[in-house]
C-alpha cells in the first residue's frame, strides 16, 4: 500500500509542476517574504508570520487541492487512475499529501526567510502538516459538491471564511476561546506559540494533537465524500 501510495504522490507532484502549481505556488512564497521584509518591521513579524502562516499554507491548500482534482477530471486522470490496482482511498491519500509536501516546503522556505532557522522548524513541520492536510481534504469534500471550479470559488468563500475567525481572538477582538472549537484555532496558535519568544511544550502538544485529530477527521469525510462519488 504505501509503495503505490508513494508512487501516486510523486505521480501527482509530477502533474503539478507540469501545470504550473508549484512554480506559482513558491513565487508567491518568495514574493510574501520579500514584502513582508520590506514592508514589515522586525518587531512585528512573530505578529505577522502566524497569520500567514494559517491563511497562505492552510486556506490555500484548500484551493490548490481543488485544482488539482479539477485538472484530473478534465484530463480524464481519474478515470484511467481507475483501471490501476491503486485504490480510492490510496489516491484520496496520495492527491492530499502531495499537495501537502507543496504547502509545507513552502511553509518552510517562508519562516526561514522571515525568522531563519533554529529549533522552532523542527516543532513548526507537525501542525504545518496537520493544517495542510486538513485543508487538502476540505478542498477534496467541497470540490465533489461542484462540478466546475468556478461554482467551487464561489461555494469555498464561506468554508474558507472560517479559516480567518480566529484572527478575531489573535489580534483579541473576541474573547479567546471564542473560536477554539475551530481545527484553525489550533493552527493559529500553535503557530502563535512557536513563533513567539515562549514555547511552551505543554500547549504544543495539544494543540498539535488536536490538529491530527482533526486532519484525521476531515481526511475520512474526504474519503467517504470521494467514494459516494
């Protein structure tokens, strides 16, 4: 199982490069680093990284995962996908972690480019991964109910509304735990948390437990949606 697997991500990070999602997806990377750098001051940026973080490398997984599934069904890739021995499940699995190995490298380069690298990458990658796989399924679940990506854009805004109203207890606008029922409450402030000059191990861990719980969750709804497809 997990050799198909492996082979079906690498298969699909084939097709997103040749189509162009990569390329712009680490350009607009590079692009948030240099406006941030030149626009942001220092003092600001544990402020700002946290939120980019959730709305750049989560919300946007939602979108690119989407597009993914668009193209195939456009090329007929699923259909051929179809008389492999690679299972439903497996290429449910395989289109989210690929597009998830995408969002986290570019995750990555950005907290570099902003913060450098020190020990708080490595505590950064668990909830990034969380996060972007939660968002690839949610992209899965939401694209199935639309048969066009431009009805999809449409229908998306008030999933991915929901992406952004933590940020109303982060800048404390709302009480804290107004939204803490929301996976990107956790995602915000795991991000807050590690990025900020205190760590503490404690909250870490369970907001990065609460993330896969979630990520695991929204991965089954996906693949459940898909096979009702």
């Amino acid at each position: 199982m997990m050799g198909r697997v492996s082979s079906a991500v690498w298969l699909f990070l084939v097709v997103q490069y040749r189509s162009g999602f990569i390329h712009v997806y680490l350009a607009v990377t590079l692009f948030t680093v240099v406006m941030v750098r030149g626009l942001v001051p220092v003092a600001w940026r544990e402020v700002i990284v946290p939120v980019l973080l959730l709305t750049e490398y989560g919300a946007i997984g939602v979108y690119m995962v989407a597009a993914q599934t668009y193209l195939a069904r456009n090329e007929g890739s699923t259909e051929a996908l179809s008389v492999t021995p690679l299972r439903q499940i497996e290429r449910v699995v395989a289109t989210v972690l690929a597009a998830t190995l995408v969002a986290m490298t570019a995750g990555v380069l950005f907290f570099v480019g902003l913060l450098g690298a020190d020990v708080r990458l490595v505590l950064l990658t668990a909830p990034l991964f969380a996060t972007t796989v939660l968002a690839g399924s949610v992209g899965l679940i939401v694209s199935s109910r639309y048969p066009e990506f431009t009805r999809f854009i449409i229908g998306s805004i008030p999933v991915v509304a929901l992406f952004s109203l933590p940020l109303l207890s982060y800048f404390e606008l709302v009480p804290r735990y107004t939204f803490a029922w929301l996976p990107w409450d956790a995602a915000l402030f795991s991000f807050a948390n590690i990025v900020g000059p205190d760590t503490h191990l404690g909250t870490y861990l369970v907001l990065v437990c609460q993330l896969f719980v979630f990520a695991a969750l929204a991965l089954f709804w996906a693949v459940r949606v898909e096979a009702s497809t």
